[in-house]
C-alpha cells in the first residue's frame, strides 16, 4: 500500500474532523526529519487530489466533511473576487478578507459563509493560476521594488527582492516570476525579462504579447529549418500529385495579406458547379514532432496584432514555400466538391496536389470587377467569368444557409490605419460580397471534410460548437424582452431562433448590442476528437480544414488525411494518431482562447492610442455595457469607453442588475440606448478611454 493511501486510511480510522500535520505525526509515530517530509508532500497531494481540505496553514480536514467547493477565482482591483464554481451553480462572491492570501485565477476552496446566501472565504488554494504576471516596475523611498500587474485582477503587486530585479528600472515593462505567495503580504517574484519602458508603443505591445503567453521570435534552430525548406518544389514530388496548373485558379485576401494558404477554382458543370478549394500544403513540409511542428504547436495559432503579425510557422514557410504565390508552382490538398443547382454537395474527393496560381486578387479588387469596373474587368479578363460563377454559386450556398438557420453575426472587427507608428483611423471593417465569396467556399469545404473523414471512423479533430445552456438562454430571453423583441426559447435551442432575431433587429439602434449580447450568451466554439455539430452554423459536422499556415488543428488533420490518403493508417499508428489529436485539440483550443484575449488587448490598446488626441471631441455612441460603477459605450468606429459615476449628472444611482440599468430616478442609463458623449482623455495604465456624457438623446421606454 502507498504511504499516501496509509495516511488517509489513518486519517478515516482515527475519525480526525480537524488536525495538524504535528497531530498526525504522533499518532503515527514519526519523528525523524525525512519522515515528516514524507507525511507533509502526501497531505499536500491529497490535497490535490481533492480529497482533503488545508483549511489553514498546517490543519486539514476531510473534504467530506466541510461545505467546500472548488472553484477558480476570478478578482477585481478594488481587493474582491468571486468564485466560478466547478459545479456550474451561481457564483460566490469573496470579501478581500476572505481570500486568505488566494490570488486572481487560483484554484481554491471556498466554504460558505453561516448566514448569507452568496458569500464565500477561502479555505485552501489547490493550485496557483498564475505564476508569470507582466506589470510596470516600481521601487518606493526606501528602495523596495514591486511590480505592478498589468492584469487588473490580480490583487496585489508583486514585491522583488534586490538580487531578482535583473537590472530593471523605474517605468519599465517587465515580466516577472512568482515563486513564494506566503512569506508576507505580497507574492515574492523575481524579473526575468525586461520587454521596454512603459507608456511607449514597442513596451506596451510586448507586455500584450507576453502577458498571453505568446512571442514574436523563433528559435535559431527553427528559422535554419524554416529557411532549409525554402526552396523551389521538388519536381519528383510534382510526379506523384494530381495536377491542377492548367486549372484557372485565384487568390482572393486582404490587401495586406503576406501568407496565402488557400486558393479556388470555379466550373459551370450543367446546371450545377465544381468547386476545387486549394489548400496549402504545409504538412508536406512541417515534419511531425520535428523543431518547427513543435514551435507550431507550443503557439497553436497566429496572433494578428493592429501592428504586427505573430505567426504560427517563421515568415520563410509561412510567405514563402507555402504561401500560393501567383505564377509559382505550389503544393497542395485540395478539396473537389461537385455541387448542383440547390447547393447540394454531390460528389468530393480530397486529392494531393499541385497548382499554380494565376493572379493573387484582393477583395476590393473582386468587389470591383463584381460591380462593373471597366478597367479591372479587362485586367482580369481571363478569369472574369469564372468570377461571376464564384459569386452566383456564393448566393446559392448562402441562401442555403441561411435557409437551415446559420446564425450570422455581425462582425465587429476594427480595421487601423497605422502610418509611422501612428494610428491615423479606426473604423469597422468593410465587408463585401467578395469576402462572402470566399468564407462560403471555405465554409462548405470545412463541411465536406469533416463529414467525409467522420464515415472513414479514423482520429479527426473537430470544429464542435455545443447549444447553449438553459440558463444563459433564459438570460438572453430577459434582455431581448427589454428591447420588446420576441424570442422563442424551445427545450430543445435550434440556431434559427438566433438568426430569426437578428434578422428583426437589422438596421435597428440596438443591432450591434444585441448581437454582441447574442454571442457572449453562446457557448465557445472548441476543438475535440468527438464529433458534436456545430450549433451556430446548423451543421451536424465541421472541423478546420483551410487554414494549416495559421493554425495547428487544420495542420493535424492534414497530416491524417494524407495518411489515409497514402493507406498509413493502421493498426498501431491510428492509436498514435488518436493521441496527437487529442494533444492538439487541447491546446489549440486553450491558445486559441489566449490569442483571441491578445488581440482584443491589442485593439483596445491601439484604439485608446487613436482617441489619445481626442480630448474634447464629441461623438454618438450606443451603451454597450451597465456596471454599478459606471456605463461602457461604444462608438460607430468600434471604439468603447467608460463613464464614471462622477462623469454621469448628479444624483443617487442604483444598479438593477436584472434590467441592465443604471439609474437615479430622474436618469436612468440601459444598455442599448442611444447617447452623445464628450471624450475626457485616455487611462494608459488600463488601456481605457474616458467618456463623459454631453447630451442625451432620446431612448427607448
């Protein structure tokens, strides 16, 4: 039997509610030094393993016997926190006083407090959240440094002995290492990078960067890799492929877009259509388990900052020997889909293969050509047609969609003009149907490969998107009925009831709002090995086929289709496989998370950086978010800032969580509604732009 399992059969026996490690140990005995060593690590497991409580520093009780329930804590500034229960059920929230030392993002164990119904102290940490934190370097009179997080829920800043300040200076952004968070009032760390001064852009951008978990370099050994594969392709593997050179094939991307991993070509076949959908193919070139396919998966996906990219693979693969550059041979999987007059996929196959691209298009260019520019259209004249029966088979499969209730958000994407470091405009970016274009396309060959490769019964990563839960559609129910909208919630949720909604509130005030509201009351899309659906398209299978450059789902399942493809799938390997799958669902949809966090920081960061110079400057906006502390409103350029209760007219304000309002009987402040505000400046240290209100307009009673 295990020392640990000879333990808690002890603790069981002895019928111990509460003891101390020194209890422990003379019961049973023991009184050399490596003994107790021995007793003290085997509490602490059991402690991780959820079988006992540390209700304080060397005393334990059985989890069984206390009300505590785990959980991760989720803090505020201002010293309090609340705890996301494992279990599901209603939040608690925990007085600084009650957080005993737990920090922002523990794992912990919370009892009730005797007489309230929502209030909670923390009785053990079970595990520490976060041990790296970014934040600006300060030292007082007396010459202690501390460092300020940049994460405004963590409680407390993080005091640095002299001997871990690696050289660090006042107003310096730096990241530190957490490694004692009971010694005294603060956690002690000790710097080990020093990213640039605060308040300036190269500073500011890194701490986003780090503070996510991401960087912006690669490995020596990776860029040798990455520049050893950069070369012309190899004619003998050109022998071994379906060759589709002779096809009329496109690019269609941004403008600024350097890495081009998927192409199309459009036929008219009767009254139906084929569509080839060209995907790069990197795992030709990315070796599994190789230095590059590790440094792939440690990022799992590309981060896309306003002034700067951090790609998944080193730019000499990533825009190089994968990117379908026009007029260049280029290997890849491609995806031919034969599909008739109603959008109905007929027949597919998914060949390896080779292309070369005849122009490289972006889609104001297409947008262009598809509303009658004369000159563009003789441009490119060659593939003119194919062009408008990209765009009629386009309408087929959207109406299609729309038809079996794929819910369309409003995107709220920002597009930054950025010159010399300076941000010169922000504003939404444009959507054409060029665009609409390529995300069908993408959208039905995602569909295609996910269903053929779910019949094989081999490992697959899928795209699953779960229905939302009872409550949080209940919730969104209460919130769309202060706007007087009908929304029919069903036992079981069907995503055309969304669609039907967003289609009723199109062209209205409170469009933007209520779709934003729409998607935080959804589930998060995720990747697993299972096959669940996707909710939010309506589509029983879907999985991440077209974008192996940027991100590491779509790269495995390449490498198993291939495999199937070249009969390597078999026996032992497809258990191998089934691994590596699972690895990278997990990850990727864990960094996947973290980059979408990244760029949001980043946006704010370079949004607050526009508004900087705005001071003064009026503007309409819509609220967009209600707190008991203030109103959030977003303005028609994306932008969101923040109305203290001081900034709002005078009076006493109460907060009704329940009807999303702020108000003080003569003011009353709901989301959704309609506001002129005047811009007081910008919070640096918090990414944040300040509002003050200039004049009300009328709102919806």
């Amino acid at each position: 039997m295990e020392f640990k399992e000879r333990l808690l059969n002890e603790i069981k026996s002895a019928v111990l509610d509460n003891f101390s490690d020194r209890l422990l140990n003379r019961k049973l005995g023991i009184y050399s030094t490596f003994e107790k060593r021995e007793v003290t690590k085997a509490l602490d497991e059991l402690v991780q393993d959820g079988v006992l409580v540390s209700v304080e520093k060397g005393n334990y009780t059985l989890k069984e016997k206390c009300d505590a329930v785990s959980g991760v804590l989720r803090g505020n500034r201002r010293g309090f926190a609340f705890l996301i229960r494992d279990d599901g059920k209603a939040d608690l929230f925990i007085p600084h006083k009650g957080l005993h030392g737990a920090q922002s993002g523990d794992k912990v164990y919370v009892v009730p407090v005797k007489g309230t119904a929502d209030e909670g102290k923390v009785v053990a940490v079970i595990e520490r959240g976060k041990r790296q934190l970014v934040g600006e370097y300060t030292s007082d009179r007396a010459g202690h440094g501390f460092v300020i997080p940049d994460d405004e829920s963590y409680f407390s800043d993080v005091f640095i002995p002299t001997a871990g300040r690696g050289g660090a200076k006042n107003k310096d952004k730096v990241v530190v290492n957490i490694y004692d968070w009971d010694s005294g009032k603060n956690p002690v760390g000790e710097i080990t990078e020093i990213l640039g001064r605060a308040n300036t852009v190269k500073g500011d951008t890194l701490a986003i960067i780090r503070d996510h978990g991401f960087y912006e370099n690669f490995s020596k050994e990776a860029l040798y890799d990455a520049e050893r594969i950069n070369k012309p392709v190899d004619k003998k593997e050109i022998a071994k492929r379906t060759d589709y050179r002779d096809l009329l094939t496109i690019t269609i991307d941004g403008a600024d877009a350097k890495d081009f991993d998927d192409a199309i070509t459009v036929e008219r076949q009767g009254d139906g259509f084929v569509l080839y959908v060209h995907i790069a193919d990197v795992a030709h070139y990315i070796k599994q388990d190789g230095i590059l396919d590790a440094e792939a998966l440690k990022r799992a996906t590309s981060v896309y900052l306003p002034n700067m990219v951090l790609p998944m693979l080193p730019e000499a693969v990533s825009n190089g020997v994968c990117s379908l550059v026009e007029n260049l041979d280029r290997l890849t999987l491609s995806c031919v889909m034969e599909i008739d007059k109603t959008g109905k996929v007929t027949g597919n196959k998914i060949v390896e293969s080779v292309i070369k691209s005849n122009h490289r298009m972006t889609y104001d260019d297409v947008q262009k050509i598809l509303d009658g520019d004369k000159k563009l259209i003789e441009k490119y004249a060659d593939v003119y047609d194919m062009i408008t029966c990209a765009r009629d088979l386009e309408r087929i499969l959207n109406a299609k969609r729309r038809n079996r209730g794929s819910i369309n958000f409003i995107s709220e994407e920002p597009k930054f003009t950025i010159k010399d470091g300076k941000v010169l405009d922000v504003a939404p970016y444009p959507y054409y149907e060029s665009n609409l274009i390529i995300e069908e396309f993408m959208l039905l060959a995602n569909e295609t490969v996910a269903e053929f490769m779910y019949h094989t019964e081999l490992p697959f990563v899928y795209r699953v998107h779960e229905a939302p839960n009872k409550e949080k559609v209940l919730e969104f129910k209460k919130f769309v009925s202060s706007f007087n909208y009908n929304f029919v919630v069903h036992q079981s949720m069907h995503a055309s009831e969304y669609q039907k909604l967003l289609d009723d509130i199109k062209g209205t005030a409170e469009e933007r709002i209520i779709s934003k509201v729409m998607l935080r009351s959804m589930q998060k899309a995720k990747y697993t090995t299972g096959n669940a659906g996707h909710f939010g398209l309506a589509l029983e299978y879907y999985c991440h086929f077209t974008s192996p450059i940027r991100r590491y789902p779509d790269l495995t399942i390449h490498r198993v289709i291939k495999k199937m493809l070249n009969g390597q799938l078999s026996g032992a390997e497809i258990t191998k496989t089934l691994i590596r799958c699972e690895k990278a669902a997990a990850i990727s949809s864990e960094r996947e998370i973290a980059a979408e966090c990244a760029e949001r920081d980043g946006d704010d960061y370079f949004k607050m950086l526009y508004m900087a110079d705005k001071s003064g400057e009026v503007y309409d906006g819509i609220i967009s978010g209600v707190t008991g502390f203030g109103v959030f409103v977003q303005l028609q350029n994306t932008v969101e800032g923040f109305i203290s209760l001081d900034k709002l007219p005078a009076g006493k304000y109460k907060f009704d969580e329940g009807r999303f309002t702020l108000s003080s009987g003569k003011h009353v402040y709901s989301l959704g509604d309609k506001i002129k505000i005047k811009v007081d400046g910008i919070s640096r240290e918090i990414r944040r732009v300040n509002f003050s209100v200039y004049e009300e307009k009328a709102r919806r009673q």
